[in-house]
C-alpha cells in the first residue's frame, strides 16, 4: 500500500497529522508493506513572511473569527501537540510570545 502525504511542513496540524500517521502504523500488522511518500504544498502563500501580528490576529483575519476563538484554536493545537509528546515550540518557534515571522 502506497500513502501520499501532502502538507505544509509550517502548518503544525501537518506535523500532528503525520504524528498520528506514524502512531497509526505503528499498530498496523502490515506495516512493512506501507510506502509513505511525503509531498509538500504551501497551503496559505497569501501568508506574510513579515508581520507585527500574532499568530491569534492571523488567525482570527484568515479565518474572520474573533480573538477568543482564534485563542481556542492555538489551545486546542497545543494540547493536541502536547498529546503526542510535540513540544509546540518545535513545532511555531515563536508562539504567543512575540509577533510571527516566518522566513524561507
């Protein structure tokens, strides 16, 4: 069996994703006859590389939710990270405490 992974390798749901993909597998009896084959996309490149916004203000405008639901949406991440032993720091190097910058 053949699995194609597609994702964002600066999206941390992807890296929860792929955590889950190998714990997963980790259980299957077959697991030997499974090829994981990792793609990458961007999925945001509207995104700014720069920005003075945190990463709750992102969220909150790209997905037009207030600042308490963009607040929950991180919490939830970094429970779901916590959850698999992800220290979410590995994960957005800078979360919460200072504005996102992202470079390539």
């Amino acid at each position: 069996m053949k699995i194609e992974v597609w994702s964002d390798y600066v999206c941390p749901f992807c890296y929860i994703g792929k955590r889950r993909l190998e714990e997963a597998l980790e259980q299957f009896p077959q697991r030997d006859q499974v090829e994981i084959e990792f793609r990458s996309f961007e999925l945001d490149p509207s995104a700014p590389v720069d920005t003075d916004m945190s990463i709750q203000e992102l969220l909150s405008k790209k997905y037009r939710t207030s600042l308490e639901q963009a607040q929950n949406m991180t919490d939830s991440m970094t429970q779901q990270a916590a959850e698999r032993l992800v220290s979410i720091f590995a994960l957005i190097p800078v979360y919460r405490q200072t504005p996102l910058i992202l470079t390539a």
